[in-house]
C-alpha cells in the first residue's frame, strides 16, 4: 500500500519528522510502560512492535534479548529507526495495520507485541480487524501491552476516539483477556497537559 494511503500516518511526514523523532526518542521504553513492565515475559522471544515510530521500544526490546519485527509505513521513521538503533535484533517491515500482510506472510507467532499509541489511528472497524489479526499472531503464553491516547487531535493527524472499555470489549471477544489496566495516566511530555493515556495488556484467555 502506497505511504500515502495510510490514514493514520497523516502529518507525520515532512518538517514533522524530526520533531517527532526528537520527543520519542526523549522518553525510554521504561518511562512510557511503567505499569506494565512487569508482564512483559520474563524469557525473550520473538516480539512485534506494530506502529513502531522510530523504534524506541523495538530497540529496548532488542537489548533485553528480544528479536523484534518492527512495524512502520513511514519510510522516513524506518530509515531513522535504522540509524539511531542499528540492532541486528530488528527487523524493519513496511507494513500496516490492521492488515499486516508482510507480517503474517511471515508465519511467526509472537511472544510480545506492542502497540503504543497507535490505535488511536485506526478506524473502529479497523480496531475490530487488528484485534482478529493478533488473534492468530500472538501466542498462547504470549502478552498484548498497548497504550490508547486521550485528548485533542494535533494539526494534520488523522486519530479517532478510543476508550479503554472499547478495546477491553474487543479484545476479550477474539480470546484475549486482560491482565492490566492502567486509566488516566498524564503524558510524559511537557505541554501535553490536555493529552492522557489508557495503558492496557492483554493474555491469551484459556
Ligand atoms: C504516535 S506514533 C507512536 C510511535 C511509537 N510506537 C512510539 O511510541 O514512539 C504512531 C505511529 O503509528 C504509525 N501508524 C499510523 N497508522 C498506522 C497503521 N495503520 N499501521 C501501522 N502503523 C501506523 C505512525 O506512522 C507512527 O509511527
């Protein structure tokens, strides 16, 4: 699919990059999964960052142990992601939610996915699509950690309203169950006293 046609990447490109990369890479993987960190499987594994930015949290992962596919239709934030976090450990796909074609073309099931702030940049139906997605990618032992943004739309993006109990509700229809929830968290940022965050993980119920 063509960068362009990708919604949710809208007003990432051009003089914004930069600035993007900057504040995401101000924070640390700890910082931003505070509340979750402690599910993450203690073994390493085989782990999918989806809407991975610059990679931030995919090379995190990487010097824990992790192999990481890496997940970004922003030719520019894969190019950026390679550079500032050259891990043998990472593997950059072009691919997009909720399809994730390339990476279900791979066949692996993941011990560990991350979606951090990037739901809010698919459709609802999208959402239901993502979730029967990860159904079949992650495995029985494996652990969904994610964060949902709250709060007004920046110039340019393209993001919908997504709540907690939405994707409880989804999630646990498609066989997930959910280990932690973690409501109205402040952003990280400075500036961002309007912007809050739901951190939310995920087992594989049963
Ligand atoms: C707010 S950024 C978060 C990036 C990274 N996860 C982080 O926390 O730094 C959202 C990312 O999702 C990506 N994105 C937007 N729509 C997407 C989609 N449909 N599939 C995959 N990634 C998408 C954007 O290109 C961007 O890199």
């Amino acid at each position: 699919m063509p960068e362009g046609a990708v919604r949710g990447t809208e007003g990432y490109g051009g003089d914004a990059t930069n600035a993007f990369h900057r504040a995401s890479e101000a924070l640390t993987f700890e910082e931003v999964h505070a509340d979750l960190l402690d599910l993450i499987p203690q073994r390493p594994g085989r782990a999918l960052d989806a809407g991975a930015g610059t990679g931030r949290d995919a090379a995190a992962l990487a010097s824990r142990g992790w192999s990481v596919d890496a997940v970004e239709p922003v030719a520019k934030f894969r190019e950026l992601g390679h550079q500032t976090h050259p891990s043998p450990r990472i593997t950059w796909l072009d691919d997009t939610l909720p399809d994730l074609e390339t990476v279900r073309a791979r066949g692996q099931r993941y011990g560990l996915v991350v979606a951090c702030a990037v739901w809010m940049h698919l459709s609802a139906d999208e959402r239901d699509l993502a979730w029967s997605g990860l159904a079949g990618l992650v495995r029985t032992d494996g652990v969904v950690i994610m964060s949902l943004r709250h709060g007004p739309v920046p110039a340019g993006r393209w993001m919908d309203d997504v709540s907690g109990d939405e994707t409880v509700e989804r999630a646990t229809a498609v066989g997930f169950r959910l280990l932690r929830r973690s409501d109205a968290r402040p952003s990280l940022l400075p500036g961002k006293e309007q912007v809050s965050w739901t951190l939310l993980a995920f087992g594989r119920a049963g």
